[in-house]
C-alpha cells in the first residue's frame, strides 16, 4: 500500500499537492504571511528607487516621471578628484577590520572553551557580552571624552609615564586604529556566541581520546577543535566579504572631524553627504549602488573560493 500511495502521489499536480499541505498545515502558512509582507513591503518594494541612479530626479516630477540620463552618474563618480581616496579608506577600514576583527572572537570562543571553573566562564561571557549592546553614539562619546587631548584618560596615562599628550582623534594616522580596536572591544564577546555554540557540539569523547594519547591543549584545538567549526568560520567568513565595502557609517560619521577627514572620508559618508545634506538622491543612489555592485562580487568570489578550497559554501 505505501508503494501504491507513493506513485500516487507523484501523479498529483503541485498544485493539488500545495492545497492538500494547506489544508493540513494553515497556521503554519499563516505564520508565515507577516514575514512575508516584512520583506515585500521594505525590502523588495523599495527596489525600484535603484531607478534613480539613471534618472536626473525631479522632486515634483516623482521616480517615474523624472528624466533618464544613463550612466552620467557613474561617469560623475568615476571622474571625483577623490574617488581613489574614499575607495581606498573604505578598504582600509574594512581589511583592517576583517584582519583584526574576525579572527579575535575565534580565538576568544576557543579560550573561553577550555575554562574549567564554570562561575568564571559566566562572568568572563557577561563582561564581554556587555560592550555589544552600548548604542553607538554613547561608544563613540566615550572615546571621545577618552582620547581629549587634555583631560582623556589614554593622554593622562601617557603623562604619567612622561609622554607628551596626543589629540588621537585630531590625527589622520590614528583614525583606523581607534576605529577597529574599539570595534573589536565592543563585538568581540557577542562575535564569539557562534563560535561558542559550535564548539558545544564538539564529541568530547574525542578530546578524551586526545588526551589518553597524550595531546596537549594546542594540538586539540588544532586537531579537533577548528576542523569541527571550519564550516563555521568559512560560512561566517564569506558573509564578511559580502559585507566588507559597507564600513558603518553611523559610528565613522561621529568620529569624523576636519583634522582626520582625509582618513574617514568614506563611500558611505560621502552618499550621505550628497544624499541627505546636498539632496543629490540620483547621484547618491548611483554612488550607493556601485558600492552594493562590488559587495555581491565580493560576496559571489568568496563563495566560490570557498566552494574549491574548503568544500562548503552558501550556494
């Protein structure tokens, strides 16, 4: 009777199948409507203002009445006397980032792992977890108030050793470092939740195998422990890519100031610039969907890396 049922099944249209499985499981579809009409309503539906990136945009004439200019705004960009200047801080502070920030709370995860009194863990995960949910405006008036040439506590510590004070945020050459070190204070606990969970799933009774054969703490983590979050690290890792010319702008922005502009002017703060300041939203839009263009490249490069090197990819 099962093969029977089974062939039967096959004759079935898709159709006739969807509204049996509809009938039975309803609510669950239901469920599913809300987060459907999300993404269709601010995610999807928003995609036809790429249009503006190839029209000259005219407030009264609307998106769909406003004048098609092709790729004038690209060639605008294109020809920015400091263009090469906002790609290449952008890829500064995204590297620099990626470098610093990504390979920090794997080894976090990794030590925390090996801790062997649990009261220590909790409190170690809660400390560290803390910074990731101070706003970004707050992060960056502290550091701020922290890095004052005067009166901050990192010029003060310099004083007591004899050092002359430093304006760290007044400096160009300081900019990138203050940026990715406190962003690598303040995600480097919550960036490790991951990790963490996937270590948890790690078979003990190889550690304990290890251990019998006499392996060290070092060696588990390189023979047993990164093989198993591998796949992990690489789908997290691509993701990356496919975010890296996106440096966040809100906390870049507030730490921007004319001493250090030629260090954090970036694509970014520039669409914001023309965008919501000079009301450019065609030129913005084009500058924006250039950067969005090179991250899915990124993205589509890293996969396939990935897909050849270490057998796992997104798609």
């Amino acid at each position: 009777m099962s093969t029977t049922y089974l062939k039967t099944q096959k004759k079935q249209s898709l159709g006739k199948r969807l509204q049996k499985d509809f009938r039975h499981n309803w609510i669950l579809y239901a469920m599913l409507v809300p987060v459907l009409a999300y993404y269709i309503i601010f995610h999807y539906w928003p995609m036809y203002g790429v249009t503006l990136a190839f029209k000259d945009f005219k407030t009264k004439l609307g998106i769909m009445g406003s004048p098609w200019v092709g790729l004038e705004h690209f060639q605008r960009f294109f020809e920015l006397y400091n263009m090469k200047n906002l790609i290449r801080n952008t890829l500064t502070l995204s590297v620099y980032t990626l470098l610093v920030g990504f390979p920090i709370p794997i080894i976090f995860a990794l030590l925390l792992n090996y801790l062997v009194t649990p009261r220590l863990k909790k409190v170690v995960q809660m400390i560290s977890y803390a910074p990731h949910f101070i706003s970004t405006v707050v992060i960056c008036g502290m550091l701020t108030i922290f890095c004052a040439p005067d009166t901050g506590a990192f010029n003060l510590l310099l004083k007591l050793f004899g050092q002359d004070s430093v304006n760290f945020l007044g400096k160009a050459s300081w900019f990138k470092h203050i940026y990715v070190w406190s962003g690598v204070w303040q995600n480097m606990g919550w960036s490790a939740i991951i990790y963490i969970s996937a270590l948890a799933g790690v078979d003990y009774q190889m550690h304990e195998a290890a251990i019998i054969d006499g392996a060290s703490k070092l060696q588990r983590i390189r023979y047993i422990d990164l093989p198993s979050i591998t796949p992990t690290i690489a789908m997290l890792l691509i993701l990356r890519f496919g975010d890296l010319m996106n440096v966040g702008f809100e906390k870049v922005y507030l730490l921007q100031n004319d001493l250090n502009s030629t260090a954090s002017s970036i694509i970014s703060t520039y669409v914001y610039e023309v965008g919501m300041v000079s009301r450019d939203y065609g030129y913005s839009t084009a500058v924006n969907l250039f950067n969005t263009v090179i991250n899915v490249i990124l993205l589509v490069a890293a996969n396939m890396t990935s897909k050849k090197v270490l057998k796992e990819s997104l798609f």
